[in-house]
C-alpha cells in the first residue's frame, strides 16, 4: 500500500470517528435537554471508548502531521469539516452535561438543607455542661456528579 493510500485510509477513519461520535453526542445532548439522562447510561461505556480512540487518533496526527499529508486535499477538506462540526456539537454537549450537573447538585444542596432543617436538635451538652446548640449528626454531600 502506498503512502498516498494509507493516508487515504487514515483520513477516511478520522473522518468516520468523528461523524459517529458527534453523532452519538447529539443524541446524548439531545437527551440531556428533554430531562431523559436515563437514556445515556446504556451507550456510556461505548461513547467513552469512541472518545478515547478519537483522542488517540487526533494526537497521532498533532504529533505527526506528515501522516495524513499523503492524503487527498478533498479527503482532507471533508476532515477539516468534519471536525468543525464536531467542535460544535462537543460544545453542546458540553454546555448540557454541565446544566444537569448544576441542576444535580442544587437539588442534592437542597435535600441535604431541608433534611438538615426539619431534624430536630440533639439534647447534647456541650464541654462546659450547657446545651449544645444545633444538630449533632452529619449530612454528608459529594461534590461529584
């Protein structure tokens, strides 16, 4: 195979990848927007396992830009358009993922005041034999989402 063929075949892949996962993320901003995060949990494994080879691939090339030069200057037009709409759609996605984290965590904040709230306060006594004030026990709350 040639140099000019394998470049061909480097740039058609990235190409593929990048449509494929782009169009995985639309659906998984598109079900992030209608309030479904249910439905993303099934393909999670296989988005992350598409980004990583999508990272992979794109540094291969940044570190190597001769590999795909070989290549058709309309296969890479295609590339570059590609990814343009690619940028898009992960900053989407990105804007999504970060609104429902922030929608989680007001509602964890919340539960975890209200819960706090409605407890009534320990009958501790504090070192110097008065009343401790406010509720002994703890509600913990993970700032992961």
């Amino acid at each position: 195979m040639s140099d000019a063929d394998l470049a061909r075949a480097r740039v058609r892949q990235l190409i593929d990848l990048t449509r494929r996962l782009g169009e995985r993320l639309s659906a998984e901003t598109e079900a992030l927007e209608t309030h479904r995060p249910r439905d993303i949990a099934a393909g999670l494994a296989d988005t992350q396992e598409m980004a990583n080879l999508y990272r992979r691939d794109t540094a291969q090339v940044k570190a190597d830009p001769g590999l795909l030069s070989a290549a058709p200057a309309a296969d890479k037009r295609e590339l570059a358009e590609a990814t343009r709409v690619f940028d898009g759609v992960l900053n989407r996605h990105a804007r999504a993922v970060e609104a429902a984290r922030t929608i989680s965590e007001g509602l964890v904040r919340t539960i975890a005041h209200e819960v706090a709230a409605s407890r009534t306060p320990a009958a501790a006594y504090a070192a110097d034999g008065r009343a401790a004030q406010g509720d002994g026990r703890a509600v913990a709350f993970n700032r992961t989402a």
